[in-house]
C-alpha cells in the first residue's frame, strides 16, 4: 500500500501530542520504550556517536562518504530534516521511504501505549528499531540536543566524536560553556575512544579532556594528537601516524576544513578504512551539505535575482556558526552582502547578526509553517542598530526580489534558522 506524505505527517502529528513539552530532556522514557521494544540499540554494531554544538552533522556527512567510499553500507540518524522527514533516517545507504516509515513509527506507537514521551524520543526509539532490523557496518548516530540525556545517548558506541562546542540552547544545557560541554560531554563512555575537534572555547576543551580522563576514555584531541593546516591551496593532517597533503576545499566555507580533519582523525580510529585515496581522489570536494554555507544556482528563487546576484543559504543560527560563516564570505570575491533572515525565539539575532561586517542591508521574514519565531516586525526591531538599510519582508520571496531590485550585483545570505533553510530548499 503506498503511503502519502499526509498520512505521515498526520502521524508524525500525534507522536507530537504524547506529551506536552516539544522537549523535556531524560533518558527513563526512551529506555522504558526501548525496553518494550527489546532494546534494538543493544543489538546494533559499529556504532560512530556525534555530538557538538556546531559541525556534527557536516563530520557525520564526511565520515559517511569516507566509509561508502570503503565499500562499508551505512545506517545513519541525523536531526532535524530539513525539507521532509525521511531524511532523518538513512537505512542501509538510503533515506527510507513512506511505507517503511509509517510503519515502524505506527509500531513503536503502539509499544508505547500512550505513555508521556516527547516526539524526539519516539521517533529515535524508531530509528534503533529500524537499524537493528537492518544490520549495516557502521551506524552514525546525531545527537539531537546536548549529548548527556539526549535520547540518542541510550547505548555504548564504537567510537564518540564531539565537535565544536559554543553557546546555543542556553534553556536546556545551561548559561556558561562550562555547562553546555559538561552537557555534550555525556556522550563520552567509560574506555570508548573520543575524538575531539577544534574547541574555539579552551574552558570547553578542558571540561571534555578531564571528563574523559575521569572514566577512562582514549582521547585524540584536535592540536594535541592531530592537526589540520592549510599550505598554499592545500590542506595538510598529520598525526603520529600519517601525513597527508591534498587539495583545499573549493566550494565549501573554511569552517568546513576544521569538520574534515575530525572526519579524517574519526576514520583512522577504524580498522581498514582508506582515508588517503579518498582525499587524493578530491573525493571531498563532492560531499553535499544541504543548507550548509550552500550556494543556490538551481532554486526557484534563482529566477528572481540577477546574473550578477549570488545566493547562499546557511542554517545556522547561533554566533560562533555565524562567524565561521562571516569568515567564509570574506573568502569570497568582493561583493556587497545583503541579509535575509528569519529566527526562532529562543535565540539572540541581535548577537547573531553582530558576527557579520559590511552589511548592505537586512531583511526580516517570518519563517513559515512554525511554532515559536520571531516574527519580521520584532526581529527588525532587535537588529536594525546593525544596519541602518533594515526592512521587513512578507516572505523570502518578496525579500530576495526586494534586494536584486534595489542591490543587482549583491550577494545575498539567507539565515538565521535550519527550518528556514528547509523551507527555501522545498523550493528546489
């Protein structure tokens, strides 16, 4: 029986009705499910965990085309999807369809029995389910939010990464950077080896460091067992074991460099994976982050710029991610940078949008289809002391046509939120 993307979401609808926070951090509801199910996350090998505040989702896409690369079939979590939710779950090297979907999300809804449990928990109680029944060679695994009570965090993995660490969800994993890598830190387990990456924040380098020496846990530490460096228009890792010299990134932002380099030191943790002849085969290059510092060439709001014009998209929507992004586009040629911009009301557009220099101008969008924004009138008023060319937009639309009209040969970010990414790439 085919299964329609309503059917789906009218799903997906009810599991968000099984309790009444969107988030409530614990791990006794997922085991509790996960006991009813015979604990599937027992029964699954190979498990790579990754955790951060920025760059986990770009590790993970790294490591997967690595290990594809090596012939090895890949069970993969990732969250949150950014245009349907399939993506989220990857089954043996494919996103899984609607039938399968539905179906296991219908089971583990009824093993659950109308028990409280939030809509991450259920939906990651299915994925253990679907990947136990589906043996691969490696599993990857994305925390969803922090990493100690993340229901992801139900089982010991092969190996745990952690990727940069910087404040976001101050709600949830605390007010310092302490906190917040005391949070992330909790993926680390007792003798499982952790690969650490480039830390911006020393106090967070030294919370991961001294938590893994406290349980007995292998560390290989970005700039202590590994480095990553650029050498001309070249990218050189070295370790005690290898050095490696191949070609810079092309397409990708330089933060991207940090997230390979914890891609390479993740794959020469594990036994018998080629990492050189990936790396000398420019294989890299060709690894797709969507919503990611992406340049949109095939977008329907393409058709609303000029040929001079360029348009990005980028999901992020903390500071650090928004430096890192900065940095990027200070790479580029010399254009004028016009920003549009839409955010949830749990984060700081004000100290957001200070990260970015040499703004043109900025427009303001309510981002549609979601609970809890900002909507474009109160987001203008928290930035406009940045840019003295702010407006409000009815929608991205309007916003892009807006600023080729008036800025022909801008380039123009589109920001600030992983679900307005998402809905700008529906749009493909």
């Amino acid at each position: 029986m085919t299964i329609s993307d309503d059917s789906v979401n009218a799903l997906l609808d009810s599991l968000l009705e099984l309790h009444p926070k969107k988030i409530d951090l614990s791990l006794d509801r997922s085991f509790a499910l996960l006991n009813e199910l015979g604990n599937p996350q027992d029964k699954i090998n190979n498990i790579i965990h990754f955790a951060g505040t920025n760059g986990k989702f770009s590790t993970l896409n790294f490591v997967k085309e690595i290990l594809k690369y090596n012939q090895k079939s890949i069970n993969a979590y990732i969250s949150p999807h950014l245009v349907k939710f399939n993506e989220r779950f990857e089954i043996q090297d494919q996103i899984i369809s609607n039938e399968t979907l539905h179906q296991t999300l219908s089971d583990v809804k009824d093993a659950n029995n109308l028990d409280p449990i939030t809509f991450f928990e259920i939906t990651s109680a299915g994925f253990f389910k679907l990947a136990a029944e589906h043996s691969s060679d490696y599993t990857l695994l994305e925390t969803g939010l922090g990493g100690r009570l993340d229901s992801s965090n139900v089982m010991t993995p092969l190996i745990s990464v952690i990727a940069s660490i910087s404040h976001d969800h101050h709600d949830f994993l605390g007010d310092t950077i302490e906190k917040i890598a005391a949070e992330k830190a909790g993926i680390i387990k007792k003798n499982v080896p952790i690969v650490i990456g480039y830390q911006p924040f020393n106090e967070a380098r030294r919370v991961l460091l001294e938590y893994a020496e406290s349980i007995k846990a292998p560390t290989f530490m970005y700039d202590q067992d590994y480095t990553m460096n650029k050498d001309g228009d070249h990218l050189v890792y070295e370790d005690e074991k290898h050095k490696i010299r191949f070609e810079n990134l092309n397409h990708q932002g330089e933060f991207q460099i940090k997230n390979l380099g914890l891609a390479i030191a993740t794959c020469f943790q594990l036994e018998d994976i080629n990492v050189h002849s990936f790396l000398e085969n420019n294989l890299h290059q060709k690894v797709y982050f969507p919503g990611r510092f992406e340049k949109l060439e095939n977008n329907a709001l393409n058709n609303l710029i000029s040929e001079q014009n360029e348009l990005y998209l980028d999901g992020s929507h903390n500071p650090d991610a928004a430096a890192n992004i900065n940095e990027a586009l200070r790479s580029l040629s010399e254009k004028k940078l016009c920003i549009v911009i839409g955010m949830l009301n749990t984060k700081d557009p004000r100290e957001y949008i200070q990260q970015f220099s040499n703004i043109e101008s900025i427009h303001t969008i309510s981002i549609p289809g979601e609970e809890n924004i900002l909507d474009s009138l109160t987001l203008k008023n928290m930035v406009q002391d940045q840019c003295q060319n702010t407006y409000t937009s009815e929608n991205i639309e309007s916003a892009v046509q807006d600023i080729a009209s008036k800025n022909p040969d801008a380039r123009i970010l589109i920001c600030g939120s992983l679900y307005l990414a998402g809905q700008v790439l529906k749009n493909n």
